[in-house]
C-alpha cells in the first residue's frame, strides 16, 4: 500500500474518532457549568483548554463557555476542534478513494456537507449529539464493510489511538476538577459505559471501580486497556510488510504503558491520575510518531490538511 494512502486512512481513524470523543467531554464540560451556578467558569474552561493542548487567553481576559465551544467545537481549520476534525477525515478519505468503501466516503462526504447546518445550535447538547451519531455510522460501516487487511488495521490503529489519549484527556479533567468536576457515573454515561459498568458490578458499584472500569476493563471498548490492546493488535496484523524493529518500536511504548496500567494495583494509579493519565498521551504520541517515521516517509515534511501539529 502507497504511504501517502496508509497515512489518509490512519488519520481517517484518529480524525473521527477525535470528533467523537471531543463532542463527549465538552458536552460534559458544559453541562456541569450549567447545572453548577457557582462552578468558577474560567477556571474550569482554562483547565479544560490546558487538557486539550490548546492555549487559554491572558490572565486579564475571562475564558467562558461561548469561547470554549468556538475553539473545540466549531472551529473549522483547527485539527484540535470537532468541526475541524470531521473536514480533515473527509479530506483524508478523498485521499484515499479508491481504497475505502463507497459508502464509508458518501458518509463522511455527507457527513461534511450537513456540517454547517449542525453548528452553533440553541442547545450545544444537540450538536454533540450529532456528531456522536455520525461517528457511530462511520465505525459501523468501517466495521462492516471493511476487509480485515491492511485498510481496515490502519483505519483502526489511528482510532485505537486517539481512543486511548481522549479517554486519558476525559478522566484528567475529573481528577483536576476534584469534588467540583463530574461524577464518575457521568464520566460512565458520557462514554456508553453506564449500562455495562452496572450490569458488571450489579450492587457492588462504587466511584473505584467505576475509574477502573474506563481505565483497565479488557472488554468494554473505550477503556484504555481496551484500546491500548487493539492499537498492539493492529501493530502486529501489519508486522508482515514491514521493518520488525521499526514496528516493535511503536508497540514498545503501548505495550509499556499499557502494562503499567494493567498489572499495578488500581488504588496507585488513581492516586496519581493526572501524571499517570499524562504517561498515557505520551506513549500514544511517541507510537504514533514511529508508526509515521516506518509507514509514512518523506523527503520531506508534508503537512496534509487539517494534521495534528
């Protein structure tokens, strides 16, 4: 498979996953400044940008809601932001035509079209809402229609990834907020995982095991074991056609931060959240920066449209 073909369907994968998770914490972030009214706004949305990576304003200028949205949710040129992601994977995929499905392409295609009608709504909530659904279609199609060859490791590599680093960027907003952030049954329903965190534990359910249950659960899908586990799988389906060093490179630091999580008792890693979920989103971008120096070499540095800086 071409590089330039790779790389399109591997951000493919991140770019609709990040639209996805993205729509789930800021829909949390702005239904706890709702239902708080003495919730210290720009505060919580200054932390909430320094989880995003993303640059708050001077210290003299207040950081609301509305500039929270415009920056994460509706800016269009930024990789960072829903409305930005969702034009990158569409543009990632008319890279990538004649490789994935049709129906994959008239998705995100339709996807990109409906987007502008979907923007700044009355209720942010419907929004987020939207963009969940639509990323819900496309991994269904992905999942359905897509030969289990390298198209289809590719497209989930990137989405494992991203995965594992939202879900990390989600749980350190609960551990910075402390008694003032989210509850850890709303972190649960923001995710999909309510239901199936319940029907586990039954009676037995408690705030410990509802964090192990995002972080360390090997069968519920949007833990980070979870993706962590498939990104290793997705590494080792494609180790085939390629340099062995090169890709076990990539699965080095998955498999180390994915250990470190799994076998060390749970109580140490929710002592230190935030450094620990911090380890997580560096080893999912020094795997993702492997996996680009094997899979995707240049010359010289190509900037596709809308990439992650």
């Amino acid at each position: 498979m071409l590089s330039r073909i790779a790389e399109s369907l591997f951000w493919i994968g991140r770019y609709v996953e990040r639209a996805d998770d993205t729509a789930r914490l800021l829909d949390v972030h702005v239904q706890i400044l709702l239902e708080d009214p003495w919730a210290e706004e720009d505060l919580a949305c200054r932390s909430l940008l320094s989880v995003m990576d993303r640059a708050a304003p001077p210290a003299h200028v207040e950081v609301g809601r509305e500039f929270v949205l415009d920056m994460l949710a509706y800016e269009r040129f930024a990789p960072s932001s829903i409305a930005g992601s969702l034009v990158s994977a569409r543009e990632n995929a008319r890279r990538a035509r004649e490789i994935i499905s049709t129906e994959l392409w008239e998705c995100l295609n339709a996807t990109w079209n409906q987007l502008p009608s979907h923007m700044r709504p009355a209720r942010p909530h419907d929004y987020f809402t939207w963009v969940r659904e639509r990323a819900a279609i496309v991994a269904g199609i992905m999942d359905s229609a897509t030969s289990r060859d390298d198209t289809w490791n590719f497209m989930v590599l990137g989405r494992s990834i991203e995965r594992a680093d939202m879900t990390a960027r989600l749980l350190t907003t609960r551990a910075l907020a402390g008694s003032a952030g989210p509850s850890w049954t709303t972190l649960l329903r923001s995710c999909g995982a309510h239901e199936a965190f319940l029907r586990m534990y039954r009676g037995a359910a408690s705030d410990e095991r509802a964090a192990g249950f995002l972080l360390t659960d090997r069968l519920f899908p949007r833990s980070i074991v979870f993706a962590l586990n498939q990104a290793e799988a997705c590494l080792s389906n494609l180790e085939g056609t390629s340099d062995r060093a090169a890709v076990d490179d990539a699965r080095r630091h998955i498999g180390y931060v994915r250990t470190n999580l799994e076998y060390r008792p749970l109580i140490e890693v929710l002592d230190a959240l935030p450094k620990e979920m911090e380890r997580v989103q560096r080893a999912c971008s020094a795997a993702s920066d492997a996996i680009r120096g094997r899979y995707f070499p240049s010359a010289s540095s190509t900037n596709w449209v809308g990439e992650a800086l």
